[in-house]
C-alpha cells in the first residue's frame, strides 16, 4: 500500500496542473491581510532532487518542466509558478506541494502537511527544517506522521476558519477514490466554505476499473451542493494502452476568476508541451451571479 515515492515523477506534466492550481488558490487566500490556514494530506518528501535515482530512471521532468523552461510567461498564474520554480530547478530541485506552499505562504498563515510513508515523512522533516526553524515561521508550519484523509477530519474546522486543501493521493488502492470522496463529505459538515483542489489521473481503457472509479468520484464530488469545477490537461491521445494519458484536478469552493487564470496559464503550458497537448475546464456546478 505504501510503496508510492513521488520521486520517480517529481516536475512531470501532472505536477505543473497540480501545482498551478493550488498556487492560484493561495494566491488567492493571500490577497487579504487576513491570516489563513492550508492543509496538504499527501506531503511526500516536500522536494525533490532531479539528480536521484527515482528522478533519473524515467526522466518524466523532462516532458514536463523542464520543457517550461524557455517561456516567457504572460499570464500572471504561470509567472508566479515558474518565479518560485525556477531557482530551484537550477539548483537541482522540484518542489512537491508543500515546498511550494512554504514559499509562498506568509509569517501569519500555518500549514498542515500530513504524510504516511515511512520513508517520506523523516524526508519531509528535512527537507522543510529551514522553513519550520525560521525565526517569523516557527510553530506556523505542522508536519504530522499521519493517515492525511483523517487527519484532515479530525483537524477541521481550523481556527481560524480561511483556508484551503490539497488532496492528491497516489490511488494505489482502488478504494482510496470512494475515501476521497467520503471525507470530504465530512470535511463539508465541518467547514462549509474550505477551498478544496482534488487531483486525479486521467487513465485510459486498459485501467478502465479505476478509471470508472475516478470518474464516480468526481460525480459524488460534484454533487456535495459546492461550486465546483474540474480541470483536465492530456498530454497524449486516449489510447487503449495509453495508461495515464493526462490528469484533472476538481476545485471545490473555487475563487472568483480562478478558471479563468488557470485556463490562461494551462493554455501556455499547453503551446510548451507540443501538438499532442491539451487542456478543458467544465464547471460541475455554478452558481449564477
């Protein structure tokens, strides 16, 4: 159960999607003064060097960031992503979810990062020491050994109640999409306005059992009552043996213009990536202004 290591696809095409979503979020929480609090319930080891074993055996970086890597930006999203992605890429690395979110949340915001692998959890330690231990920073960022889809119940409502979270399990296991999905049933008994980025693969006929449980998934998401759209970046055709061909993320609770400034930045990322690349946002439900 526990043998995913985000390593092996550390800076791939599902990580730009993923990552842009989530920083479009807490640009967003950023835009009042108001302090918020972020929850990330798969943490992974935070950051990852591009030169490891795991990095280097399939070099999925290399059709993913990597091919960023000459763009000038002309979105505000995607200029915001690749200011903090770059100087780490230079230096070797990609940051996971919570080595963005350490980047570019402030003194007065706190974040949870919860993993579960027993490798992963003391590298996520290392790797966020200089953010945990940074004098404005201490005791603002909590990282827990822990099962992140309970740990995220038993720790919501947060104080104060402003924040976000990032669900992106590994789905190893073919029931963890039903687990997303009733936790955040309970999440939302709880803390009715919590912004919520959802990832899932996009997987093609060979894996059609998981994929049909992605897709219930999103249907049970779809209909917990929340504005909600989905967001969906392929990077090969559908093929019977594609495998994973692309990946989506489901915003729950979205904020106001947040399709729009994800769909503008996907859509470079898109001319980036080559012919075979795509992009498609759908709201699920929308509620009229």
């Amino acid at each position: 159960m526990l043998s995913y290591r985000h390593a092996f696809h550390a800076g791939n095409h599902a990580d730009i999607l993923k990552h842009l979503a989530w920083l479009g979020v807490i640009s967003h929480l950023k835009r009042k003064t108001k302090p918020f609090v972020v929850f990330d319930t798969h943490a992974g080891a935070g950051q990852y060097a591009l030169n490891s074993d795991q990095a280097q055996l399939n070099r999925e970086y290399d059709s993913g960031i990597t091919r960023l890597e000459n763009v000038q930006p002309a979105s505000a999203l995607l200029s915001d992503y690749m200011s903090v992605v770059t100087p780490m890429i230079e230096a070797g690395i990609y940051p996971g979810s919570p080595g963005l979110t350490v980047r570019t949340m402030r003194g007065q915001d706190a974040a949870h990062m919860m993993e579960l692998h027993p490798s992963e959890f003391p590298a996520l330690q290392t790797n966020l020491a200089p953010f945990t231990t940074a004098q404005g920073q201490s005791g603002s960022i909590h990282l827990h050994h822990r099962d992140g889809l309970e740990g995220l119940v038993a720790m919501t409502p947060p104080t104060p109640n402003r924040g976000a979270i990032l669900i992106d399990p590994p789905y190893e296991v073919k029931n963890e999409y039903k687990q997303v999905a009733d936790t955040l049933k309970a999440v939302f008994q709880r803390w009715q306005n919590a912004q919520v980025v959802v990832w899932y693969p996009l997987l093609s006929e060979r894996a059609k059992e998981k994929a049909e449980l992605c897709l219930n998934m999103v249907h049970e998401i779809s209909a917990l009552g929340k504005n909600c759209f989905k967001a969906e970046f392929t990077i090969t055709e559908n093929t019977h043996d594609a495998g994973m061909y692309g990946s989506g993320v489901c915003i729950i609770n979205p904020a106001w213009q947040l399709d729009e400034h994800l769909t503008q930045s996907m859509k470079e990322v898109c001319k980036a990536m080559g012919p075979e690349a795509g992009f498609s946002l759908e709201w699920l439900k929308q509620e009229e202004a």
